[in-house]
C-alpha cells in the first residue's frame, strides 16, 4: 500500500482546517445515531429474516415427516414383504409384512443375513444363492423375480418368490427386495396338474381304443362297407386323432409346467435327424400339394440331444409350414453351422404372419387365424411345446417373417 508523503498530509491538513473555518462541521452525535438507527435496522432485519427462515424450515420439516409417515404407512400396509439390504446381504430394514412372513419381530431380522431366510447354502467360498440372485443384474430386470424355499423364525419351510431393485446414490447404495408367500398358488398348480394329468389319462385310454376300432372296420374287418359308411368311419377317424394329438399336447404342456418332461440327451447327428423327419413328414405334405425340400446333409453337426423330442420339434414346425403354404407350394429345410452352433431352419413361402400376431406366436393355444373357417387346424400348442423343447436343450426357437413372402422358424444347438 502506497504511503502519502509529508507534503500531501499537510495538503490534507490544510484543506481539512479551511473547511472547518467556512462553518462546515459534522456532529459526533449524528453520527453515533446514524450507527445505532442503521445497526437496529439491520439487526430487526436479521430477525424478520430468521423468522421467515424458521418457518419455511419448519413447513419443509412437517411436510417431509408427513411424507415419511405416508410412505412408511403405504409401506407398512403392502401385502408382500419389503426388505432393504446392503451390498453385503445384512437386512437393514423391513416392513410389517416381512415381519408375518417370517413369524418375526423386528429385533429378529434387522441386521440379520438375508440368506438365512431361505434354504440352502453356497459351497464354501461361495454366495448363498438368495443373495447372488439379489445382487445379479438380472434381479434388477423389470418384472425380473426367482423362486426359493423360504424358512420362518420357528423353522416352518414355504414357497417364495423373490424379486429385488438397486438404489444408488452419493450417499447410499442398497436393495430392496420385494417377498411373496406362494404356498397358495403353488397349491393351486398342483391341483391343476393333478387334474390334468387324470383327466387327459383317463381320455387316452378310450381314444386309443376307438381309434384301434376305427383301424379295423376301415381295413375290412366288418366286411365291405358302404361308400357313405366309409366316409362317416373316415371322418371320426381323423377327428379322433385330432382329439388324440390334443390329449398328447395337453400332457406335454403339463409335463413342462411342473418340471417333469424328461430329456435324454445323447450324441446325434442333427441334420441326419432332420433328413428323417422331412421323409416322415412328406404324405403329410402331399395331403396339401406341398413340397418339402430337405438342402442336403451338412458335416459336423453332432449336437447332445434328446432325439424323440427333437422329431417332435420339427414336425410341430414341419406341419405348421405345409398347413400354412399355398398349394403348390414348397418349403425348404436348411441345416448348417454357425459360430460354433448347429442351426435348422424351416422356410415357408405363406402369407406370412401379422405384425399384431409375433408377439404372442408362442403363446399357448394361440393361432394367426383362430376363426371356425380356418382350413390349418391344430390346437395352438405346438410352438409353445417345440419352444420349451428347445429350450430344455439350451437353444432358442425364433422366427423371421416377412408379409406376403413367407416365414423362417430357426433353432440352434451348441455343437459338439
């Protein structure tokens, strides 16, 4: 900081006397008031200020305590149990229908390890399959949510579905996990299964012995018949065996629900298995003018497969394509390697299937067509049965279709 020289402080001085003898004077008082009027202003504004401050932190205060109490009720009154856990599986939090799922009070779950509350342990080294489900990224996936066996606070064992979400922010970073008590609805499935299973049993029996009587009076055995008989005993022929064929579906589907569709896997040379089922499927192609073309066999397409039920895949898509094709028509069947996996194709040159129709194709007993009036048949089982054939064997069913140019159904099996 610059000084002033002695020449400028006398300057100042003289200035500073000449103004005083002109009449120029400034009160000590005024100025001691002027302060004191100036700090009172200031110091009432400060309280106005806090004030208004207090009050809009004790609006915001009530209004986020009413919030958390809102939620906390909604939370609380939730049918399925909530839980929140840390990224190492410690229970933080629940709610009040965690606490009658597990026949606990609070005390007994918050801190305690989620895995205990359901059976089963990971090898050692490893996590406990409930809480590697937790923090996979696939539990995070909408709609995302796995199976377990839970276990209550007295050692009562019961079904439960379990689905979870990730929070993260800067200050935190856990899961909240959602469980749900299925013992009804698992009761419910083996009720239906029970059910199915008897009745669809039941059903095959006397179908089998209509359809051997059928077989019989059709080869002669009653003696000639009448032209008219003829078509009346060919026609309940071919209805019993639509019957028969819904009876079987019906017994897949149930076989897929509850885990219980056997697959043998072996060694097989998959595009021999396709040759064979081109060669069995061809009078049934000639039923309806149509030509199956099988491309010829392909080298190394050994695939670990469960032959019965890979036949039973292609002539589900076999059959599809022919019913759908123009007479005249023709489909092709393509076997060749891709990226270390076996893939089969079945190309049709039909109608093509409607945009509204591909997101339910594998839907069950669903068809493009549903009316009365449609000539394809079927019950609406086959793709979701050859589906989860498929995918028993680790592979995926899909399809390409283009309207107007026709339909490609492909699957794929890792190669050995």
């Amino acid at each position: 900081m610059t000084s002033i020289s002695v020449d400028e402080h006398r300057e100042i001085r003289r200035k500073w006397i000449a103004l005083e003898q002109s009449g120029f004077h400034i009160d000590r008082k005024f100025i001691i008031w002027g302060v004191v009027i100036f700090g009172g202003l200031l110091f009432i504004g400060v309280l106005i200020w806090n004030h208004s401050l207090r009050s809009v932190v004790t609006s915001r205060t009530a209004e986020l305590s009413a919030s958390e109490s809102r939620i906390r009720t909604v939370v609380d009154n939730v049918i399925e149990g909530i839980m929140t856990v840390d990224r190492h599986g410690m229970i933080r939090d629940v709610n009040a229908a965690s606490l009658d799922l597990f026949k606990a009070e609070t005390d007994d779950l918050i801190g305690r390890h989620i895995g205990e509350l359901a059976v089963g342990s990971g090898r050692d080294g490893e996590v406990h399959p409930l809480v590697a489900f937790i923090l996979s990224g696939e539990a995070h996936r909408s709609g995302q949510v796995a199976e377990f066996e839970g276990v209550d606070y007295n050692g009562i064992r019961f079904p439960m579905e379990v689905g979870a979400r990730e929070v993260q922010n800067a200050r935190e970073h856990f899961f909240v996990v959602i469980l749900r008590d299925i013992s009804d609805r698992k009761h419910m499935e083996q009720l239906k299964s029970e059910f199915v299973s008897t009745v669809t049993h039941e059903l095959r029996t006397p179908l089998t012995s209509i359809r051997g009587t059928l077989g019989l009076i059709m080869g002669g055995a009653v003696g000639d018949l009448p032209e008219k008989a003829q078509e009346m005993v060919a026609i309940a022929d071919r209805n019993t065996q639509r019957l028969a064929e819904l009876v079987n579906d019906i017994l897949d589907m149930e076989k897929i629900d509850s885990g219980r569709m056997d697959i043998n896997l072996k060694p097989l040379d998959l595009s021999k298995l396709v040759e064979s089922s081109v060669q069995d499927n061809q009078m049934y192609a000639e039923q309806f003018n149509v030509e199956l073309r099988f491309k010829g066999l392909a080298a190394g397409t050994t695939v670990n497969a469960d032959e019965t039920r890979l036949m039973q895949v292609m002539a589900n898509l076999l059959s599809n394509a022919v019913k759908f094709s123009p007479p005249g028509g023709q489909v092709d069947i393509a076997v060749e390697e891709v990226d270390g996996r076996v893939k089969v194709s079945v190309i049709d040159r039909c109608a093509g299937i409607p945009e509204a129709f591909r997101a339910r194709i594998f839907e069950r007993f669903t068809q493009a067509d549903s009316s009365n009036k449609r000539r394809t048949g079927g019950t609406g089982l086959g793709l979701s049965i050859s589906a989860a054939i498929v995918e028993a064997h680790k592979g995926v069913l899909d399809f390409e279709s283009e309207v107007d140019k026709g339909t490609t159904f492909f699957f794929d099996l890792q190669k050995l």
